[in-house]
C-alpha cells in the first residue's frame, strides 16, 4: 500500500523500499494549462553546477542516464527513471518541477501528485490541487536528497516565474539569452534527420511515424538489471535515433559561412545568394566580426573589379573602429556574473560599484534562498523556517527573530513552575518563545555559526546554551552527567529526541570527530553529542599535583564512550 505524504513530509528511501531503481511518476492538470515537467541534478550546494543534469524534454537523460525522461504513460501526465546507486556523488539532490507553458497560474490546476514506484508497486504518493498555490507559475513537486542515504521529501512549494526563471534559480544558463543566433534559411525538407529541434509542448507522447523534424522518443530503459518495473500499464519507450544534445531551450544554430573560394567545409545549405540578402555574410571574408580583428593591410577593402552583384563598400575603417559602433566598453562577450559589468571602464579598480548595473545586481549575491524546504540556511549565520510546511509551531530562543514574511504570531513560552526550578538548578534553562502562523521567519543570535540538525526518531545531547530553534514536535529533558570530584558532583545537559530539527548554533566552525575510547573534551568547548555515547567525567584534581601554586585549567574533562558510529561536536570557544 502507497504511503501517503503530505507537504513538508520526509522519509528515508530504504524506508518506502529495498529497491534503488524507481519509476517516479507526475500527473498535473488544469483547464486549458499545459505543463513542462523537468528533474533538476543539484550539487550540495543546490546549484545546477552540470548542466547534463538538467533532464528535460529536449535532454531526456542524464550521461550516465541515471535519470531518464521515459514520457507519458500508465496515467501519468510525465515519467522518470531513476538508478539511485548510478547517480555521481557530485549531485546531491534530485528536484523534480512543473512549470506552465504559455498563459496561465498555478492555482488553476485541478488536481495532481509525484508517485514512486518500486518494483511495479507504488510505495509512495504526495497529492496537490490549486487550493494551495496562487500566482505562482511553477511548482517544485518533491526532491530525492542524499543525507546519509537517500531520502525523499514532498516539497509543493510555488515559484514565480516560469521554467527559464526556475533555470536560473538553480544557477543555469538559458541559452536565448546568451546567443540567439536565428538561421538564415529555414531547413530543407532533405535535412538530415535529427538536425530540428524536439517538439516541444507533448514529451513522450506516443502516437504515429512523425518526419525527421519531429521530436524523437524516449530513450529506452537500460535491461533491467536490478528488477526496474513501471507500474502496470507503461509501455517502455522505443529507441530513439541520435540526436545532438542541447543543455538549455531548444536552440537551432545557423551553419557556418563558408569563405569563397574554399571548399574544405562542406556547406549544407544551398548556394550563398547574392550579397545584400538578411543573414549573408560579407564576400571576400572581410571583417568576420566588425572591430575585433587586427587592421587590414593598405588598400585592402577598395573597391574592386565586382565579381558579384554586391552593395558599394566604403574605404576601410581604421583600426579598432566598430561598425555599428557599440556603446562604450561594450564587449563582444558578456562578461560572467560578478566580474566588470557592461560599460565598465578598461583599467578601474577592483571593488568599484558597478557602472550601469544598479542595485539589484550588486545584491544578487545576497539574495533569498528559496528552496521549498521547512528549514533553509540562507547563509553560515542565518537560518529561515517556513511554518506553512507541515504546520507545526517552532520554539526558538527569545529575541533571536530578525525578519518574517507572512501572517506569524509570537507567544511567550514557559517552562512553568517546576521547569524554572529545574532549570535555575542546572544552568540548562531556556527562555524560549513560540512561533505558529503562516509564514517565514528569519532568526540568528550574536552573529553565530547556525546548523540544522534533522532527527529522524534518533536523539542527541545538546548543552542549552548552543540551541537557537527547534520544532515543537521534539522532546527534550534535562540529563544528569553523573561525576566525582567537580562542584555540585554532576553535569547537566539537553536531550533531544524524536522527528523534526534542531537549529544548533557554535562559536567558530565546529569539529565532529567520532568516539574511541580515548575520547576526552572540555566540558566548556563540547557543543553537542549522540545520545547513544556513555559520557564520564573525567576528573584531573590530585592532591600532589594541585598543592603547588598554579593551575592548567584543564582539571574536569568528559570522556566520551561508545559504539562505531558516536560522534562528538567541539568548537573552537570556551562558553
């Protein structure tokens, strides 16, 4: 039986199924809406760093087609295969999206899910309807993240802005807007097959013999050699026939111009038309690129006896000298994002606001990350929690919000009557204050490092002073750390138990080291450990040693024990 996930909703792979080769299938639909569905490949900085990974309607597989667009079928509006244990450890994060092509919004859809199928049995389900969108033109369905193992996560988060906006959310490239380079002519019907691009608006759908122009199918599935099976009724695609890779929107590029006089490049366009013609190359290959090449040599550029009928050519420019003359500064080349921007003086200094660019681009480094994520680390020392994703308060430390968006109330939290004595007693009080509503909220403290820590049933031990935030769904107590030998004869710390996260926050970046049984830190520097590890206070105080003057302050220590896999979190500062 399918498991049922609701937005904001987590589960560990190995949890829904043994299998690593799954069939993930979407249905979306919505009066008179048609949708591109596309599955991002991110590196661990949520970032589309490979391109190949962007696997799409005109890229329907990824090189080592760990991911592979498989079309329409068995209901589904759109289909992927995914081979867990193929993917390369440099993509982190599967993202998979729908964005609407031409007019409409997202709260016009109707109904649809993201479904994982294992084995010809569906495992796992995430329904959504227009009711929880607005005018958002894309949507970011579920994501499959590796965090120790791979997981899967319903995400149904909207995005403004279409599928080029959502490209470059991720941090690539739409090819348009580089260089749009249109074709002199339009193909010939005797083109090779393949050369146009892939039809766009129907992906795999199946349907009668199309002409070479049409888009190719599906690739098909590898043999299945560890037991993929779509669910009943999907038909694996047939084989396609080879067709030239494109990383970004369809794109056709015109053929290169063959000099005259030279027949080492075999034009595959008819004959050159006269000179004059939209889209002709100048005759006698003069000046390829206006203002980029070295000055011709005198006389060169005349006027000649006309070999063809041809516009009158005026005298020879001089060197450097651009026709049509560019703005200022203005290079052939965009230059990347941070470097000199357009209009730039030669020779201006490093660090000089840019010239023409405005503000906004000089923040463009600062800007939100939005990642349809409950908790999002916007940078080392800030962190952002969604409340609308699952719908639980969060507890945070008093007075550590810095921004929210939305509809967020904030209420005091107490610990009653017994938690203060409790705490006063032990040094592990927290004033705490208790966030709901529909909304995202900012928070930080004092310019500390911040760090998610997502339980998933497990506990961990974390001292109240390094604790910023957490779901209200965790539980927590004070736990004695008993030991001889230090005043008050024991330590206390926090325990932390069950699902939901914590929002850790240390001095300097922090240390994990692993537990052996010569395992010693400073109680004032350790930040956090696994519940699972038997702590020991390890006392230094000798009577011979201490009764001369003078002290290391390093007399109380805890010796941490355990089986493989504890760890301990240290960081760089005493509290």
């Amino acid at each position: 039986m399918a498991r049922e996930f609701q937005r904001g909703h987590k589960a560990r792979i190995s949890d829904l199924t043994a299998g690593t080769d799954l069939y993930v299938g979407v249905q979306i639909a919505g009066p008179g809406l048609s949708f591109d569905i596309s599955c991002f490949g991110l590196d661990a900085d949520e970032r589309l760093s490979d391109d190949r990974y962007f696997v799409f309607f005109n890229q329907p597989k990824s090189p080592e087609e760990s991911i592979q667009l498989l079309g329409a079928q068995a209901g589904d509006t759109e289909s992927f295969r995914v081979t867990l244990d193929r993917i390369p450890s440099q993509i982190q994060k599967l993202s998979f999206t729908a964005t609407i092509d031409g007019a409409g919004q997202m709260s016009q859809i109707a109904s649809g899910y993201i479904r994982i199928v294992a084995g010809g049995e569906e495992v796992a389900r995430y329904s959504f309807n227009g009711s929880e969108f607005s005018t958002e033109r894309a949507v970011m369905l579920g994501d499959f993240y590796l965090k120790d193992v791979w997981r899967f996560a319903a995400v149904g988060q909207g995005f403004d802005g279409g599928l080029d906006a959502l490209l470059e959310n991720f941090g690539g490239e739409v090819a348009e807007e580089e260089a749009p380079a249109p074709a002199p002519q339009q193909p010939q019907t005797g083109a090779a097959p393949g050369f146009a691009p892939p039809a766009f608006g129907a992906p795999g759908t199946a349907g009668p013999a199309a002409p070479a122009q049409a888009a190719p199918p599906a690739p098909a599935p590898q043999p299945a050699a560890q037991g993929f099976a779509p669910p009943p009724g999907a038909t694996p695609p047939p084989a396609p026939a080879p067709a030239p890779q494109v990383h970004a929107a369809p794109t056709i590029v015109a053929p290169l111009h063959t000099p005259p006089g030279g027949s080492q490049v075999p034009p595959p366009a008819p004959a050159p038309a006269p000179y004059g013609q939209p889209g002709q190359q100048p005759p006698q290959g003069y000046g390829q690129v206006p203002g980029q090449t070295a000055p011709p040599p005198p006389g060169y550029g005349q006027p000649q006896a006309p070999h063809a009928p041809q516009a009158p050519q005026a005298p020879a420019p001089p060197p450097g000298y651009g026709q049509p003359t560019p703005p200022p500064g203005y290079g052939q080349q965009p230059p990347p994002f941070g470097q000199a921007p357009y209009g730039a003086p030669q020779g201006a200094p490093q660090g000089a606001p840019p010239q023409g660019a405005g503000v906004a681009a000089a923040l463009q480094q600062f800007k939100e990350t939005p990642t349809g994520q409950r908790w999002t680390q916007q940078n080392k020392k800030l962190v952002r929690v969604d409340l609308g994703i699952g719908g639980q308060p969060v507890l945070a430390r008093q007075g550590s919000m810095v921004l929210y968006q939305g509809k967020v109330d904030f209420s005091y939290k107490g610990a009653g009557f017994a938690g203060r004595i409790v705490g006063n007693a032990t040094g592990q009080e927290m004033q705490l204050m208790r966030c709901t509503g529909q909304g995202q909220v900012f928070l930080a403290e004092n310019s500390t490092m911040l760090h998610p820590l997502e339980l998933q049933g497990d506990a961990v031990c974390v001292s109240a002073e390094n604790v910023l935030a957490f779901d209200e769904t965790l539980t927590y107590e004070v736990r004695r750390i008993e030991g001889h030998g230090i005043p008050g004869g024991a330590l206390f710390t926090m325990q932390f138990q069950g699902t939901g996260t914590i929002v850790v926050k240390t001095h300097g970046t922090p240390v994990v080291l692993p537990v052996t049984p010569t395992t010693f830190a400073d109680c004032n520097a350790v930040v956090a450990w696994s519940a699972a590890a038997q702590v020991v206070v390890s006392s230094q105080v000798r009577m011979r040693r201490n009764s001369y003057p003078g002290d290391t302050g390093e007399s109380v220590n805890l010796q941490f024990r355990g089986a493989p896999g504890n760890f301990i979190v240290v960081q760089p500062y005493e509290v």
